[in-house]
C-alpha cells in the first residue's frame, strides 16, 4: 500500500470523483458511508486510475 492510503472511486450524478482516505481500502461488498447519509456499495478493489499512482482504489457503486 502507497504511504498507508487508498482511493475511492465514487459515483456522482455529475460524474465519477476520486476521494483519498487513509488506511487499507475497504473490502469488495463493504458499504462506505460518503458525505451525509449516501452510502455506496464496493464492486472491486483495483489500481489506481492514475497514471503512476501505486494507491490501490476501491470501486464504489450507488
């Protein structure tokens, strides 16, 4: 893991946004609770989406 960090790659209505949280990333089928009440659903644990980025990113799904 990459300086004890993870990413979440988080669902909007706008469009996807990237969110940094410290420590391991959830686990696939965890919820994750967002700003307010919204809670999204992990669908996968991949790499980054950016490019060099040695983060591991979490997936999330509304």
């Amino acid at each position: 893991m990459a300086d004890g960090k993870h990413l979440l790659f988080v669902w909007r209505p706008t469009g996807y946004v990237l969110e940094e949280r410290d420590g391991e990333p959830p686990a696939v089928g965890a919820v994750v609770e967002l700003d307010g009440d919204e809670r999204q659903k992990v669908s996968k644990i991949g790499p980054s989406p950016l490019p060099g980025d040695q983060r591991p990113c979490a997936y999330l799904q509304a």
